[in-house]
C-alpha cells in the first residue's frame, strides 16, 4: 500500500497523512523462493505504471480495494476498517 505523506516538519517530528491510498500489486505472482529474487516484476511494484501481462491496469484506488477485502473475508469476520 502507498500512501500520500507530506512532510512538515523533522523535529518536532510532523506529518500529514492522506486519507486515501493506492494498492499496487507485482505483474507476475510473488513469492520467496530463491530462484525468483532475480526477477524484477516478481519483487517490485514500480513497474506497473504501464498495463500488465493480462493486458489490464494492476492498480487499484483505495475504496474499491477495501469492498474487494472486505467481501473476500466477511466469512472469517473480519473488516479492513478493524485492521491496525
């Protein structure tokens, strides 16, 4: 997840925080497995700013992403807004 933070000050420390964020997924499945720490879209997300290998946008805004959650663990209970 990355977040929009402006820096206001060092010390004191301050911060502003953005109320929305963006989710950014890597264009091939992660995983840890040795063999795939050379693989660069395996690991990072910055190179999904162009379409994917689906040929699809792989970003996604802050409110559909927390419905998506939210629908896929509403069995277990659990709500993204309840995670901290």
């Amino acid at each position: 997840m990355r977040y929009v933070v402006v820096l206001k000050s060092l010390f004191p420390l301050q911060l502003y925080v953005c109320n929305e964020f963006y989710i950014r997924f890597t264009n091939k499945v992660f995983t840890m497995a040795e063999t795939t720490f050379h693989e660069y879209d395996s690991h990072f997300t910055v190179n999904n700013y162009a379409k994917g290998e689906s040929g699809d946008w792989i970003n996604m805004r802050c409110w559909p992403f927390v419905e998506e959650f939210d629908k896929e663990y509403e069995a277990r209970g659990i709500k993204f807004d309840q995670i901290n």
